[in-house]
C-alpha cells in the first residue's frame, strides 16, 4: 500500500528539561521559546515560571513576577515527579528570584545546568534588576554547567565596556567568564561586527583550557527574538538527551542558524524565529513520509523490463526509483510514464532519479537527487509541498543538511563496489553505518543503504547499517527468478 504515517515511527521523546524561566506572550523567546526548541530537538520541557511578561515584536510593556513561593513550589513539584535530566534558566528579572533558584538548584541536586544570562529582551527592555546582577554572577553562574551570554550580557557580568569585545578579544573574554566558576562558557559572537560574513561563538572548557570555535555564515534579519532563548534550550536538550557539552552545542548552533534563516518574518518588530525549522514545511504537507516504504527499494536499469518489474512488485518491493540517463527527453517521459503504471497498479511508491521535469510531466511521487544536481531547496520549490525528495549522502553533515532542506529519506552509500555507478565512492558499510546511527538516528532520518548491495549481502547491510531499507539494481533486473530473488532479498 502506499505508505502513511503510523504512530509507531514517530521519534520517541528523550531527556526531560526543567524550564526556568519568564514568560512570553508574544511567543518568541522565554518558555514558549524553550518548549518549542526542546520539542523539535526530541526532548520534554516541565516549566517553573519566574514571571509573566506582556510583550510582542516591539517590546517588553510590563512584567508581573508571582510571589516566590509559588516559583519554589513548581520547582519543588516537578523535581518530585518529573525529575529533570537537565535544567535550562533563564530570565529571573531580581535578586530573590536568584537566590531562590540557586536554593532549589543545591537542595535537590540538580545537574547538567545550563544557564542563560539573560538581562535585557532584544527591544532592550530590562529583565534582570540591578540588584540581581551580582546574585546571578556570584551565586548561580558557580553552579552552571554552561552558562551562554551575548556580549552585552558577558560585558555585564564583567563589568566592562562592549567595546572589548572585538573579534581578537572573543577568546580572552571567554575565559575571564570561566573565571566566574562555571564549568563552559558558550560566549556568542552575534554582536561582533569584525566580520560581516560569518558569526562565530567560542566554547570553553575552563577544566581543561581548551577552546572550541563554532562558525555560521551571518542572516541579515531583525527577526532574532527569543535567539538566545532558544540556542540555550537546544543546548540543555542535547545534555538531557546524553550529549557532551560540545556536541549539545554543535548541534545547537546548526538548529539555530537554520531557525533564524527560515524565521516566519511575524510581526512589526523583531520577529520571533522558526523553531520548528526540520518540521514544519513537512508537518504542513500532511502525513509524514514512511520509512517503511524504504525497506526494498528498487532502483531500475536497462534490464529491468516492465514484465520484471511488475514480478518485482507482487514479491514485495516497497519503491522504485527510475534511473536513466536517455538524452531524450521524450524518451524518459514515455519510460517513466510506463513504469509509473506499473507501480499504480500494485500501490507502491514511484520516484525519478535526477529529473524534476520528468517527475512532474508523469506525475511522479517524488525525485531522488544527487549532489550535482539541483539543491533539495529547489526541487522543493519547484515540486511543492507533495511530493517525497531522496537526497545522496554519504557523510554526516550532508545528511544533516539535507535533513535541513526538508529532504524526506536520504541514501547513503555505496556500500560495495558497483557496475551500475562506477564513479560511485564506496565507503563501505561501516560508512553508512556511522551516518545511519548517527545524524540519522538523532534526527529521525530516514535511510537506505546504497550501492553493490545483493541477495548474500542485503541481511547483513540491514543488520550492521541499521538502516531502514537497502537499495538494489542488478540483482533483480538480471535475475533467472525474480520472485524468489526479492523474497530473498526480504528475508
């Protein structure tokens, strides 16, 4: 059958964050903020709200903090039930809100605290008072794991001027911030105008004296509300979800960069951002696509026939992909029309290798595209919003970015050595096993396993990869049997 989305493939929540923060009606940053980025990275936000805050995209026009004793009391619940795997801080707006949360951080024990410096929202409304400033600084920065301030916020705690903060002074700043007793500091670079093109943020690990950079190109927008808000979250996700500190942050800075390049351009002010940059476009197109349809995938060549390939299909291929490289444009039409035909009539899904045009004309399913060809992005803009796009991966960060440009599974491979594809490079099954269990896995992608793969090899690629499905080519078009051969191929 053609596939849908069944509940049983959705991505499983994992790590459970505790949320301290204010509230935000606009819904850019503060908790609504922090849910939505810990929701799009898998993991579970509780909330513990320090203050409500009545603010859209032009500003911040009042805030109302409820009585300490209700903040320690949803502190205190929650820990009780729901124990955190991490905890994420953000805006405590004064001193004994400060002194509150530390309280609460020493007498249950809390770990893996990231802590967001927040002091004034993107319009430039305070939301730290004076008084909280030496807390937050002397008693709670102590007890963070990593604590994540902008330049204005680190000036602040240091107690100079922004203007030392040029692109040569990022690394010295850093470590007067480890100075402070936290663990990391994650010192954003947003605000360094040396470069123009690039927005680079320093990691250091004050344990060890090493520094980590993390560079993304600049997005010219004033749509950056909630950024810090929401970098912080995906950071606290990725602890609660096991990660080490520079691998929560990598991850954090490629979500981050992404929200604020997709960012719904919402409001007359500083607009909020896309937290659900991986998600949204594909949530908007109806059921997601399902990765079962991968566990046999069919690529054709010129010993497929159409008598072939409808064996193929009875004994149990789940997709097919047509590949071939006829000049003719016509002529590939007229093949893809006929074997689409095929398909319809046992209900499973068919895609074309390459050509968008010729997907369109015969009404395709959906294009696989390699790295020479057109970008996901394009053939998204061109195909809509309906249509399944395969991208070819063979490394983690490509797969991550077709991840990012909405592609629907990705291949990945070869495997082995192939007649079919001679300029294919093989990085064997451990390759594709590293991307499959990795970037994959971390952000529900589906995956087939590509290249040289047959009858005495396919189990063992299924088993090793843990991949949702392997591609096959010659192994069927040139078999004597060819329901035996996918049968094989299944079991």
């Amino acid at each position: 059958p053609r596939w849908t989305c069944d509940s049983k493939d959705i991505m499983a929540i994992k790590g459970n964050v505790l949320v301290i923060a204010g509230s935000d009606s606009g819904g850019g940053a503060g908790i609504q903020a922090d849910i939505k980025a810990m929701q799009a990275l898998g993991a579970f936000a509780t909330t513990a709200v320090t203050a409500l805050t009545a603010q859209n995209t032009l500003g911040v026009h009042d805030i109302h903090a409820p009585p300490i004793e209700f903040l320690v009391k949803q502190i205190d619940v929650i820990v009780n039930d729901l124990p955190p795997d991490a905890v994420k801080i953000g805006m405590l707006a004064n001193a004994a809100t400060v002194r509150a949360v530390v309280a609460a951080i020493a007498r249950h024990g809390l770990r893996d605290v990231v802590v967001d410096t927040v002091t004034r929202a993107k319009g430039g409304a305070s939301l730290l008072e004076d008084d909280a400033l030496c807390a937050l600084r002397d008693e709670l920065v102590p007890l963070a794991t990593v604590i994540t301030p902008n330049v204005p916020e680190a000036a602040a705690l240091l107690g100079i001027e922004e203007s030392a903060f040029g692109a040569s002074d990022m690394s010295q700043r850093t470590r007067e911030l480890g100075a402070l007793g936290c663990a990391w500091v994650l010192l954003k670079g947003g605000h360094v105008m040396d470069d123009n093109l690039h927005s680079v943020d320093y990691l250091y690990d004050v344990k060890s004296d090493q520094m980590h950079t993390f560079a993304s190109e600049r997005v010219v927008t004033q749509n950056t509300h909630g950024t810090g808000c929401t970098f912080a979250s995906a950071v606290a996700a990725g602890l609660a979800q096991g990660m080490d500190v520079p691998a929560a942050v990598r991850r954090a800075k490629s979500y981050i960069s992404e929200a604020i390049s997709t960012n719904p351009m919402f409001g007359a002010g500083h607009g909020p951002l896309n937290h659900l940059p991986y998600y949204a476009a594909s949530a908007s197109r109806g059921p997601a696509f399902d990765k079962r349809a991968l566990r046999l995938y069919l690529v054709t060549s010129e010993a497929l026939t159409l008598e072939k390939l409808d064996q193929a299909l009875e004994a149990g291929v789940t997709m097919v992909q047509m590949r071939d490289k006829d000049p003719s444009t016509r002529a590939l039409v007229e093949k893809a029309r006929a074997m689409k035909a095929v398909c319809d009539k046992r209900s499973v899904p068919f895609l074309v290798n390459d050509r968008v045009d010729v997907a369109i004309a015969v009404d395709a399913d959906g294009v696989h595209i390699g790295q020479s060809d057109m970008t996901c992005r394009e053939a998204r803009q061109i195909l809509g919003a309906s249509k399944w796009i395969g991208v070819s991966c063979r490394t983690e960060d490509l797969a991550r970015k077709a991840k990012e440009d909405g592609a629907d599974y990705i291949g990945c491979g070869a495997c082995f050595g192939t007649n079919s594809k001679g300029d294919a490079k093989v990085i064997g099954v451990e390759g594709v096993a590293f991307v499959s269990r990795g970037v994959c896995k971390e952000l529900n992608l589906p995956i087939v396993a590509i290249g040289g793969i047959g009858v005495d090899t396919a189990r063992g690629v299924r088993d090793i990869t843990q991949a949702d499905g392997v591609a096959v080519i010659s192994c069927v078009a040139n078999a004597v049997d060819v329901r035996a051969t996918v049968a094989a191929l299944l079991a």
